[in-house]
C-alpha cells in the first residue's frame, strides 16, 4: 500500500499523498521506538533511470531519553529530496560507487517497487539527534539510587556533600589540635 511502483509513474510525473502511516522501529536504531507520520505529500518523477522524489512528511516520532530513559513524544516537519538509482548502475561500477552515493543522499531501488515506509524511516533517522533529551534541562537518573530526578528529588548528592563537609569539618578541627 504505501509503495511506488516504477513502472505506473507517468512520465510528466505525480503527486502523491500518504496519511496516517503508523511505524514501528523494530530494529530500534538510533533509539526510536516508533513515529506516527500525519501526513506526507511527494511529487514522483522519472529522470532517466533514476527515480526523484520531492516533498515533506509531518509528524512525530517517540524516542528513548539519552539521560533519564524515559520515553519522549517529539514533533517534527522534514522536507524530502531524495533521488533512487537503479541497483544494478552501482552493481556494475563498484563499492566505491555505492559509498559517494550514500553521501550524495542517493537511494537505490531493486526491480520496479520503491517502499514509502524506508523512505520515511530513512529521513527520520537523520532527524535523530545523537543524545536525545526529552527536555533541554533534562536532570537525569540519579548516579547512586538510579531514581528519576525528573521526578522525584533523591538525597544521595545531599547526603554525599554533607558527609564530605563533615569529613572536612573534622580535618580542620584535628589541624586546630
Ligand atoms: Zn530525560
Ligand atoms: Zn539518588
């Protein structure tokens, strides 16, 4: 359902839309669970062999908290300009090949399918920053008690301080000696 089949796109090109595509991040890279895409319009055309696509994809995507491992909703509005080449073009020329074209943001499609959903989850991924925090200020998981600072204040580092004051306090007292 959410594929291009190479073959029907007429040659002036088309507009196509998605809505409501629900993603599960199974393989869980880059620490995202699943993202919910409200809308996606693209413009599809071919150039040759190769197959552009144009266009944006709203909406939002849940991921792991780098700090307090929480599970966080974030929004977000990406614009899409990928261009798919011909798998057997890169067959032919080499690895070499194959990587520049990873650089150069250049897809490759196999036979006469293009996935919706890879594609999606290929911009997402670069959305994904590599320490997601649910909050700029996010305080973290306590280092000695594990609690959730975020949610309720623990004593450990209170407790740690006082008793290093108190260490200092006695070695001040047995220098007065
Ligand atoms: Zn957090
Ligand atoms: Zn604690």
């Amino acid at each position: 359902m959410f594929e291009i089949i190479i073959s029907e796109i007429p040659r002036e090109g088309e507009k196509r839309e998605f809505k409501n595509i629900k993603i599960d991040f199974e393989d869980n890279y880059y620490d995202i669970i699943k993202a919910n895409v409200d809308f996606c319009s693209f413009f599809i055309y071919k150039s040759g062999d190769d197959i552009k696509i144009k266009g944006k994809i709203k909406g939002s995507y849940s991921l792991v908290c780098s700090r307090c491992l929480e599970i966080f909703e974030k929004d977000f509005s990406q614009d899409v300009s990928v261009t798919f080449k011909p798998f057997y073009e890169t067959q032919r020329e080499g690895e070499e090949i194959e990587l520049t074209l990873k650089e150069m943001k250049v897809n490759l499609y196999k036979g006469d399918r293009i996935s919706i959903l890879d594609l999606i989850k290929e911009e997402i991924y670069i959305l994904v920053p590599l320490k997601p925090l649910c909050r700029e200020d996010c305080k973290g998981l306590c280092p000695i008690c594990g609690k959730n600072r975020n949610k309720e204040e623990c004593d450990c580092q209170k407790e740690e301080f006082s008793s290093k004051f108190a260490i200092l306090k006695t070695l001040l007292k047995e220098g007065r000696k």
